[in-house]
C-alpha cells in the first residue's frame, strides 16, 4: 500500500521483446497489432520453476479468462503479462497503447477518497474521457455508498472495487484484472461481471483478461479460456459449453499425462 507520497499504482516494464509460438504452448503465429505477445518463456524463483516454456498471444477484441488451481503459475503469467516481473527465459513484447491494471492486493491513495482517486488518476491519463465517466465508475461498480469515505478505512469488498475502477478510469484498450471478484458480494460480483462484459463489448478492439480461480462466475461473458496447469498451458482457445465442466475435464486429463 502506498503512503500516500508517491504513484501506488507501478509502471510496467515496456522495453522487452517476443514473438509467439505454437499452438501447443499458446494460440497464434503472429504478433497481434494490439497486445502482449509471450514466447517460450520460462520463469524460475531459484530453485523452482513457475513457469516453463509458455507461448502466449492476448489479441485485442476478447475477454480473456486465464484459470488455474493454486500454485498453477497463473499468478506468474499474470505478472508478465502485467510487465511487473521480467522472465527468466524468453521474451515479452507489449504493442497496445492503454492498458489498465487491478492487482489481488488494491492500489490507491489511502488517505484520499475513492472519487478524489478516480479523478486523480484520471487526470494522468493521456487522453482522459469525460468526467461522468467516474460517476458511471461509482454506480456501476457500486462504489457510490463509499465514493466519499478515506480510502484507507474502505471493506475488502470496497477496496476491490476501487481498484477495479482505477484499472477502466482512463478507459483503456487493454484491462489486466488479478482476482477481480476478490472480497465482494454475490450481487456486485454480477454486476461487475456483466459491466465488464458491456465494457468490452462497447469498441471491437477493446480485450478484458482475468486472472481467476472464480471460472463459474465469468462463464457467459468469456469469449477466451487459457487454463494454465504446473507451470504450463494446459489448454487455450473458445470455451465450448459449460466452461465450468470444461475446465474440470482439462484437470483430469492433466494428472494422467
């Protein structure tokens, strides 16, 4: 959390490179002309591999869901993806000019207000939208109850949120979102779902990828499944039917490689 002197919100690395591989490792041939590109990509904390060997394209016009049980390496995918942790093996390319982030531990200015950070951030932007934009921020994500409370005595439920609005203030072209229905309830948990879904649906170059072990509640809006197993890509394409089973029948068949 930040202390309230400095951008809580980090700067990814921009300056790596890559291609994309095959489809047994990731899905495409080529670069997108809007995206992040992963190729053979390795990445190892000392001894133990994360990941190993991943080939990824995100494409513009998705919505993305990258799933996986516990200790898969989705959270690793994701910080590459993020540009927040470099690979050990491979490279990164990113050619996509907005992308908006919301992480599994929230990120704000803790003694400012949720509005007063939504119109912080979104006076950094490069080309900020209008300013009802913020106020159809805080009534769809259902920030408006707190939208005047110091940030720092906010629910889990309310710092979730937060951060997810932060991640679509400057109406980004590429949205990156860690557990985005971490802490908050059932029904906005729908909500959020439905306007992220409308969200990228609005403009057919604009791509929402999530990171979540919550596959049931992202069913109907996901057009994009990368299920992600021991440190490597397990499946990656169109969901077909019930992603819920879908995704239950890509882990058995896992653990009898």
């Amino acid at each position: 959390m930040s202390d309230g002197n400095s951008d809580p919100r980090p700067t990814a690395n921009r300056d790596s490179q890559a291609t994309v591989g095959d489809s047994t490792r990731g899905t495409g041939n080529a670069e997108p002309t809007n995206g992040i590109v992963l190729e053979y990509v390795s990445k190892r904390y000392g001894t133990t591999t994360a990941l190993e060997d991943v080939s990824l394209t995100i494409g513009s016009g998705t919505f993305h869901a990258l799933v996986g049980p516990n200790g898969a390496g989705k959270s690793t995918l994701f910080g590459l993806l993020s540009g927040l942790t470099r690979p050990t093996e491979g490279s990164v390319t990113r050619t996509v000019d907005s992308v908006g982030y919301s992480f599994q531990e929230p990120r704000f200015y803790p003694d400012l207000t949720p509005r007063e950070n939504l119109s912080v951030f979104r006076s950094m932007a490069a080309d900020p939208p209008p300013a009802e934009w913020i106020d159809t921020l805080l009534e769809e994500l259902r920030l408006e109850p707190a939208a005047h409370r110091r940030s720092a005595a906010l629910s889990g439920g309310f710092r979730s949120k937060l951060d997810l609005a932060l991640a679509l203030v400057s109406r980004p072209q590429l949205v990156l979102l860690d557990e985005p229905l971490a802490d908050v309830d059932d029904h906005s948990a729908d909500r959020i779902v439905d306007f992220l879904a409308s969200y990228r649906q609005e403009h057919p170059d604009r791509t929402v990828v999530v990171s979540t072990h919550d596959v049931a509640a992202f069913a109907d809006a996901l057009e994009r499944l990368t299920v992600v197993v021991d440190g490597g890509i397990r499946f990656d394409g169109a969901p077909e039917g019930d992603v819920l089973e879908q995704y239950r029948t890509v882990l058995e068949d896992s653990t009898t490689d």
